[in-house]
C-alpha cells in the first residue's frame, strides 16, 4: 500500500513540474511540421522566421486589416457617417440613409433627442430611403443562418441588423436589452425564433426587414421622447426627391477610429462588408454595390502595394474565394503600424486580429520581443485547435531564442 501511494505521489509530482512543461513542444515545431500553415515574423525589418511566406492561403478575418487600412485612407480616422431626416408639408418624416453601421439603440436615441431639441413635436408616419446601396449587395460566403456574422447589408440598420430577445416562465416574450424595445417584427421574429424560455440573438435575413425594423425602433424612440407618431408601425419606403439642407442631419457620435476598433475587437462582418462597399463611393451620391466596390479595392490594392495573386473578394474574410500571401498580408500590417492601438490586445504581448473559418485558423499583427512592437503573420488553412495561433505568438513574443524556420533567402 505505501508503494502505492509513493508511485502515485511520484507521477503527480512529475505531471506538474516545471521540467516537464519546459519539455512541451514549442509551438512554432508544430507550424514548421503543418503543411498548409504560412509564417512571417520580422524583427526590424529583418525576417527571423518565413515559412511558405508566398503561398496564396484564405486569411479569414485578418482580411478586415485589409478594409480598415483602405477605408482609413478613403474617409480619414475622423470620419463620422451621416443620415438625413427631412419633414415634408404632409408631417411625414423622411430617413435618408448613407449606410451607418453603428447606429445602435444608443444612437438612435440621441437622434430622437435632436430631433426634440429642434421643435419636431409630431410626424403622421416614417418613410425610409435606403437607396444609398444599390442592389448588388451579395457577399459571397454569407449564409442563411440566423447568426449575427450573417447579417444583410442596408442603408439602414439598427443594431447591426440583429434582434435579441428573452423569454421566461413568469416574464414571457421580453427584450433582451433595457435600450432596445420589442417591435413588430421583434415580436414575430421571436415566435419563430424562441419558442422556449432562454435567450436569443439573430439577424434579420433581408435588407427589407432590416429596414423595416429600423423604422419601427425609430418610431418607438420618437415616442419615448416625447414625439408623436401618426402610425407607429406602418413603415413607407420611397426615395427622397426634395431639394434643400435637411430638416436634421445625424452624425454619429463615433469616429471612424473607434468604429474600426469595434469592428475589430467584435469581428463584425457588417462594419467590415459596409466599410468595404464604401470603397465604391466616388464623392456625389452614387449608388454603392459590391461588384463597383471590388473593382475600388483592386485598383487601391494596386496602387499601393502593386500585389500579384492575390484575391479580394468582399471586407470581412467570410468568403473562401479571398486569397492573400503572408508576405502581402505583413505588408499590410507594417502599414497599420500608425493605428496599432486599434488592434485587440492579448496578454500586454500581443496586438492582432484574428481570422476564423472551418478549418482556417489565423492571426496578423504586432507581438512584443524585447520591449519593441513587431509585424507577424500566421495563415493556416486546417485544421488546429482555437488556442493554438495565441500560442504561437507568445512564443515569438517570449523566445529571444527562436528555432530555425526559414524557405527564404531573406532570413
């Protein structure tokens, strides 16, 4: 018996010494043995570990570096999105929309107070002009579920064209969020949606309805300031043909500075796919598609990084059909050097986007070595668990001794 209890002593002991971790396998072996797994790390300006560096491979959300970087340069940190409001002879308040991604219920709630502030006391109803985008507003790799990363694109969108609501024994059918009333469709949504107790979030599939719910969550914020609303729930759609300053024009109380940091840290498809759809803005009102944005994107691609074999194909990294090297990627990354602090940060040692899709795992950014903010890229496309690419990092950031990784004759 107490031989026993020695031997188990002894291998617990040696589970959980120190020896015993050490001996672990460094994790920057592992991508060295993966064979669909890409590496670039440089330590000012030199490379010291490059692994199939030039291979196209699917960069999942790390493309939304990609987006940020070009929509910095196109509308400046500063940017805030618009929206118009207009009043017509017939008490109708009109909605003309540009495509903000970040009216939230917060920020609709500041509209209706400007709104109040400006004297508006009652309107008959809300007509909505979402004709800022046109109607290509595909994404390739976007699905019909009803997860919040598949939301539709709309020139109007409330809380990022989701709805959350809850259900209990005692409470029934109640939104989720105190900011975030239940509407109409709401309501509709959730019969369908959670027909038990618990708690839901989903996306509301069509541009259609994602407007439609805007309307409606505008409307009940009108009420609640104190503004009368004709007919609360029956929501016009048409395009605005007046002329003239608008009755009230909304700007966002966010920069395109914390926007990108929102994006980022939330990986939101939406802000990235709305974002990428901008690049088709040329300055007089047109129509915003995804093919005009496409094309945009290519010729800033060129223009300032003059790629080969790469593919751009929408903002947010859900479709398999983009295609970027680590090289391309790293130059990307040393380019948003200036806006580091936007990045999510991981353990005070690591500043960087992830990217994530079946059996596409990645991460691109800075890692500390030495007290000094270092550009990495890591694309890998199988399978390998989530942790894995944070482990990698901390081991370019943690190791002044890092193991011999190099294809390139740049190292």
């Amino acid at each position: 018996m107490k031989l026993r209890l020695v031997l188990v002593t002894l291998l617990l002991v040696l589970a959980t010494s120190p020896v015993t971790a050490k001996q672990q396998k460094d994790p920057l072996l592992t991508v060295k043995e993966l064979p669909q797994a890409s590496l670039l790390l440089e330590e000012n300006g030199r490379e010291l570990l490059s692994k199939h560096a030039d291979k196209p491979m699917v960069p999942a959300s790390t493309l939304k570096l990609v987006t940020a970087l070009a929509a910095i340069d196109k509308l400046g940190l500063d940017y805030r999105f618009t929206t118009d409001f207009h009043v017509d002879d017939r008490e109708q308040l009109w909605v003309v929309g540009s495509g903000d991604p970040f009216l939230v219920s917060e920020e609709i709630e500041l509209i209706a107070a400007a709104l109040k502030k400006r004297g508006l006391k009652k309107i008959s109803n809300i007509v909505l002009d979402g004709s800022r985008f046109g109607k290509d507003l595909f994404v390739d790799g976007r699905t019909e579920t009803d997860n919040p990363y598949d939301a539709p694109l709309s020139a109007l969108a409330a809380n990022f064209n989701t709805v959350a609501f809850k259900r209990s024994k005692t409470k029934g059918l109640y939104q989720a969020e105190p900011q975030t009333p239940l509407t109409k469709t709401a309501r509709e949504l959730a019969a369908v949606k959670l027909k038990r107790n618990g708690s839901n979030r989903v996306n509301l599939k069509t541009r259609k309805r994602a407007e439609t719910y805007f309307g409606e969550l505008l409307a009940a914020k009108l009420q609640q300031a104190g503004i009368r609303v004709g007919n609360a729930e029956k929501i016009r759609f048409d395009t605005w043909k007046g002329r003239g300053k608008p009755y009230y024009r909304h700007k966002n109380s966010r920069d395109l500075a914390r926007l990108i940091k929102s994006m980022m840290a939330s990986s939101s498809n939406f802000i990235a796919n709305t974002l990428f759809i901008y690049m088709a803005d040329d300055g007089n009102g047109n129509r915003l598609e995804m093919g005009k944005a496409r094309a945009s994107m290519k010729r800033w691609i060129d223009r300032n990084f003059g790629w080969k074999n790469y593919s751009v194909i929408e903002g947010s990294g859900l479709s398999r059909g983009n295609k970027l090297s680590a090289r391309q990627m790293l130059e990307v990354v040393k380019a948003f050097e200036p806006y580091r602090e936007l990045l999510p940060r991981y353990k005070g040692k690591v500043r960087a986007k992830t990217g994530t899709l079946r059996g596409v795992s990645c991460y691109a950014g800075f890692v500390n070595r030495k007290g000094e903010w270092q550009p990495f890229c890591l694309l890998i496309n199988q399978q390998v668990s989530g942790s894995f690419r944070k482990q990698v990092a901390e081991a370019m950031a943690d190791n002044n001794k890092l193991p011999a990784i190099c294809d390139s004759v740049k190292c």
